[in-house]
C-alpha cells in the first residue's frame, strides 16, 4: 500500500517521534508505514487520518 505521511508530515514539519506521538505508537511504526514495511490496522488509520484531518483514502492509495 503507498501512503503519503511522509510528505504529510513533512509539511507541517513535524519528526517521526511527534507524529508518533500523537498517534500514541513508537517512532519505528512511524518510520515502517512510511517505508511501506508496515501496513497500519484500520484504527490505527483512521487515527491517522484524524491526525492529518483528512479521508484515509487521500493517505493510503493501493499500490498499482
């Protein structure tokens, strides 16, 4: 699955511990979505979708 938090976060100039942070998991989860070794669980992305104010669907895309 391809995510768009990297530049997500990146925009609001937040690290990887912030964003971990307030999604209350560790940096490492962070870093593994945002390398595509992790897919989160569906709380967990629509946490992030929360986070970032946005559809989860404007995140997570299916890879092609």
């Amino acid at each position: 699955m391809d995510n768009r938090i990297r530049e997500l976060r990146r925009e609001r100039d937040w690290s990887q511990g912030d964003l971990a942070e307030a999604l209350s998991v560790s940096r490492q989860t962070v870093n593994a979505i945002e390398n595509g070794r992790y897919d989160p669980s569906l709380p967990l992305a629509f946490t992030i979708a929360r986070v970032f104010g946005l559809r989860i669907e404007d995140i997570f895309q299916p890879e092609p």
